[in-house]
C-alpha cells in the first residue's frame, strides 16, 4: 500500500503514440509529457447561458439588428417586427445558435450539458484536455487508478432586461400594458419623458393562440432557471440576475410575489447560497449595460446590497467589455443624467408640450442628432460600463467578490495601451491596473466569448510579461456559451471547439494556466474553497427535489465529485 501510494505522488509520465493500424504501445520520448503529482478532477466553466431568447424585449432587439444592417430597424415594418419573423430569420441566419434561442432555458440547459459531456469525454485528469480520444482513453486505463471522470460544473447566468431604459429608473417596464394595448415609447431625447416619443405597437407580441405574451418575463425566466438546476443538480449552477430598478423597494414587504414588478432590495438574497444560509444560486450576475450605473444615486439601495454582498462574500459577475447587448436607449443617458427630464404634467396627469421643449424640440434633426450620438454613446460606455466605473464600488467596498467580466472583450484587437501602443484599449489597461491593485484583494475578470484569433496574440504575450504574472491567479475560464454560437468567429462556434483553442492558448503562456483559471480562480472567487458554501448549494437542492418527489441520486453523485475537487486544491496549488 505505501508503495502504491508512493508511485501515487510521483510524477507520471505518458507516452503514446499513434500507428498506422490505429495505435500502439509505442513509446516515443518526444510525446512525454508530465503529470501533476495530483490528478485535477474539475474544470468549472465561469461563465455561460441558458436563458431564453424571448427575454430580451423586441426594443433591444430591434437595436442590434439595426447595428448590423447599417440602421434599417424593423420595428414599424410589418411582417418584420415581430418576434416570430426575426426568430425564423435568425434561426437560418444563426443556424444551431438561432434555433437554440427560440427554446425554453430548461431544454438550452439539457443542450448544454451534451455539448459538456462530449467536450470533457473520457477525461480523468484536466491538464490532459487537448489530447485525441485514443490517448485519454489508454491514459484513463493505463495511467489513472479512479473510477471518476473529470467533473466539469457550468455556472449559468439569467438575464432580467425588462427595464432596459430610462424609465426604468421609475420602475417602468419597457413594455405597457395599458388598457388591454401593449406598446412600447420610442425615445426621440433625454430631455423628454418618453410619453413624448412614437408610440410602437406591439400587439404582436401576444401569442393569440396561447393568449400569452411571447416575451418570457423575469418570474418565468427564475422559474425556467430553477426547473434546470434541480435537472441537473451541481452541474448547472445558477447566478441569481440582480436588476436594481425591479428590486428598489426599501423593505421586502413591498415585493409583489406575483410578478416581481417591484421587489425590496434584500429580497433576491433569500435565494443565494452562502456559507451559512441554503440555496439554490451561487451569487449574483449583473449587468450594467443595461442602463444603469455601477454606483448610481438614483438607485440608492445598491449601496446597501452590496455592503451586505461583501459582509456575507456573495460573488457578483458584471458584464464588462464594449459590446454586447446594450439598452436601446444608450445615446439618450447622457442628456437625461446631465440636464434632467424637461416637461411637466398637467392637472389630468398627462405629459405635456411647454414652450421650451417645443423650441427644443425642433432643434432635434437628424444631422444634430448624429453630430452628437457617438459622443453620447462614448458617455454611456464610461459611466456605465467602463471598468474604471467599478472603482467607486471597489473604492467604497474593497473586500467585494467582484469578476469585470469579458476581460475587454474585442479591445485586445488593439492591445494594451501603453507608451509603446498608445493606440491600444483604454479599457484594458484600466482592468489590468485595477486587477493589480492590492486595495481590490477579491477583483477578477474572465475570457468568455474571446475571439481566438484576433484577441489571444496579444492575450498570451501580455500574460507572458513577467509584471503580469500577478494576473493568472485573477482570470476565470468562461465560455459564454450559448453565446459564442450567436456572435463568435466560425472556427470556435461550438463549445468543443472554444474550449480546445483556449486550452491550447493557456498553455502557451504556461503549464499551470488552464488549472488555475478553471479550478483555482472559480474556486476562489465562487466562495467553494471549502465545503460549507458547496454544502449549503447542497442543502437548497435536496429540499426542492425532496418537495418534488425526485431521486438525489445525481446531486449526491455530484456533490461526492465537488468536496472531492475542493479536498485536492492545496495539492493542485503545491503541484504547479
């Protein structure tokens, strides 16, 4: 026994070759590779998606497909504004990405865990991803003496856009439903209620068949959510969307438990899991792009969540990068922020013309209006995405888990900018000093949907820089799936193929890359380098499938492969 363990500990070598007849035992010195004294039983991918296209409302929509088709937005063209039409288009556009969008979270989750399985296949120790089947299934033979395969999680993140404009801040959906019309106010300026803009139909929107709206609502998307993770306990892992406009309220009494049309601000945290309280969502996803700021005096109950995030070590991932899907009301924040709402009601309640908004009203041409637009959206970017708008978090809550998600997305394109690239990303020399900042101990950023060949080049040679050796203990590996079949470059659409050319880019910085950012980081970062927050996920899960009458088998299977996982780390953190 002490031998076997001893062999055990030592460094393992695999050599196998491929012969003509299929493969052979062959042994060629050039094909050794070492192993870890310790097998790594875990890849978490951070960041990817299982909600439903039908969250996002048709405004936002029409947007992206007006920036795609140099500005023809289908929204008052009949037979191409309705959902159902740009859902038949996208899925022969978009191909598997179109057609997975048109379906419920519940069945994108059952997708997922396919696509991960067969990534991950035959896989007993994750260092090895990368090689041919033949090899993983003789080192998994010859080599590995655990019956276990590598666990791989997924950690999901909902999006809740339903108050994706300005007058979200009043707690105005985008959507109306008024008086048995559904309709939306087309924007013309910030400086206008939007009851002064084109009112746009959107009786289309009903399914008269179902006599439902064909837009999934947040309570439907947290139900759909939930419904997955209980599918698949441990390996679906849901963030919790945390849109400060739905929840303003100041206390959880003022929640509407029907339709969550207004919530107290503490109320989502009854659902996440933290190391002493059960649950069934890791932490929470935010996403500020929408149309709301980092820290905004607007909304001052954010101040307050996340103080209790940081007391209580609740992650919280933002998207963070210059693209994206972004509030179609980008270019009217700047206005609205800076000079203020300019009408008044009468004594009926209804929004009128003054003079002065009539005299301003026919300033408004289109040649001022794109005069101004890219400043305005240049505005936008800084106050509400931009990573250095997280400094104010940061600066007011320095111990907050927080991932800057993205890592700059695209801007790596231009590289960083420096004195020797004063062309490069703004955006990503902000990150990189925020990440390097000791003040910012719990501040991480992920790669999801990086574009392999135009981001990675200079990716790998700023990490390879020995000052920036400090950042591989702050990246996390997400794939940003179901997304990277929707916007990625062909060659890396399908999850296999993204995860492949990742891995194969982290080993080109270093041998320890793909296990930290996998394992380490997420470990870290997630709150699950020991067994209670794990215990308490645990904990959340086994109640609802007890309430449900469904085995635990599968959660007990998977939550003996987690403690397994979180057992190895100090020896996988020894062992690169």
């Amino acid at each position: 026994m002490a031998e076997q363990e001893q062999e055990k500990e030592q460094t393992c070598y695999a050599a196998i070759t491929m012969g003509s007849a299929g493969f052979c035992g062959a042994i060629n010195l050039s094909d050794f590779k070492p192993l870890p004294p310790q097998v790594v039983s875990c890849i978490i991918d951070s960041h990817m998606h299982i909600q439903s296209g039908a969250c996002a409302p048709l405004p936002l929509i029409y947007k992206e497909i007006a920036s795609k088709l140099r500005g023809f937005n289908p929204r008052n063209t009949r037979g191409l504004r309705s959902r159902s039409w740009i859902d038949g288009i996208g899925s022969v556009i978009l191909g598997w990405g179109g057609k997975l969008q048109t379906m419920d979270s519940e069945t994108i989750g059952d997708h997922a865990i396919i696509d991960n399985a067969e990534t991950y296949l035959n896989l007993k120790n994750s260092p090895d991803f990368g090689l041919d089947q033949t090899r993983l299934i003789l080192l998994a033979n010859q080599k590995y003496k655990e019956d276990d395969y590598v666990f791989c999680p997924m950690i999901v993140m909902p999006m809740d856009m339903e108050f994706a404009h300005i007058a979200g801040y009043d707690g105005q959906t985008i959507y109306h439903e008024e008086n048995g019309k559904i309709f939306y106010y087309h924007r013309r300026t910030g400086l206008f209620a939007e009851e002064l803009g084109e009112v746009v139909d959107l009786s289309h929107e009903v399914d008269t068949r179902k006599k439902a709206l064909k837009l999934k609502k947040w309570e439907r998307q947290e139900y759909e959510h939930i419904s997955s993770a209980i599918a698949n306990p441990l390996k679906l892992i849901p963030m919790y969307h945390y849109e400060p406009r739905r929840w303003r309220a100041n206390t959880i009494e003022e929640t509407d438990r029907r339709s969550y049309s207004i919530g107290g601000w503490e109320f989502p945290f009854q659902q996440i899991a933290t190391e002493t309280k059960p649950g069934l969502f890791l932490g929470f996803k935010m996403y500020s792009a929408l149309g709301y700021r980092p820290l905004d005096d607007k909304l001052p109950n954010m101040e307050k969540y996340y103080q209790k995030c940081e007391a209580e070590k609740i992650p919280v991932l933002n998207h963070c990068s210059p693209k994206g899907m972004l509030t179609h009301e980008q270019p009217f924040y700047k206005d609205f922020i800076e000079q203020g709402i300019k009408h008044r009601t009468n004594h009926e309640g209804k929004v009128e013309r003054d003079n002065s908004i009539i005299l301003l009203e026919k300033t408004i041409t289109p040649t001022r209006h794109e005069t101004f637009l890219e400043e305005a959206n240049e505005w936008f970017s800084q106050n509400y995405v931009h990573p250095k708008a997280w400094r104010k978090v940061l600066d007011k809550y320095p111990n907050l888990h927080l991932c800057l998600a993205h890592f700059g997305g695209d801007d790596w394109e231009d590289g960083v900018r420096s004195d020797t690239n004063p062309d490069g990303s703004d955006w990503i020399e902000e990150l990189i000093d925020m990440l390097s900042c000791p003040k910012y101990p719990n501040l991480y950023t992920d790669i999801s949907c990086f574009s392999i060949n135009e981001n990675m080049p200079h990716f790998i040679r700023t990490m390879k820089d020995r000052t920036n050796h400090n950042l591989w203990d702050k990246i996390l590996f997400g794939t940003d799936w179901y997304m990277t079949l929707i916007v990625s470059p062909s060659g890396q659409k399908a999850y296999k193929d993204f995860c492949t050319k990742i891995k194969a880019s982290f080993d080109e910085i270093d041998d320890s890359f793909w296990v930290r950012a996998t394992l380490l980081n997420p470990m870290r970062f997630f709150g699950l380098e020991n067994n209670r927050k794990i215990g308490q996920l645990y904990d959340g899960l086994y109640l609802k499938l007890q309430e449900g009458n469904i085995s635990t088998e599968s959660l007990e299977n998977y939550f003996y492969k987690f403690k397994k996982a979180i057992e190895t780390i100090e020896n996988v953190k020894n062992s690169i």
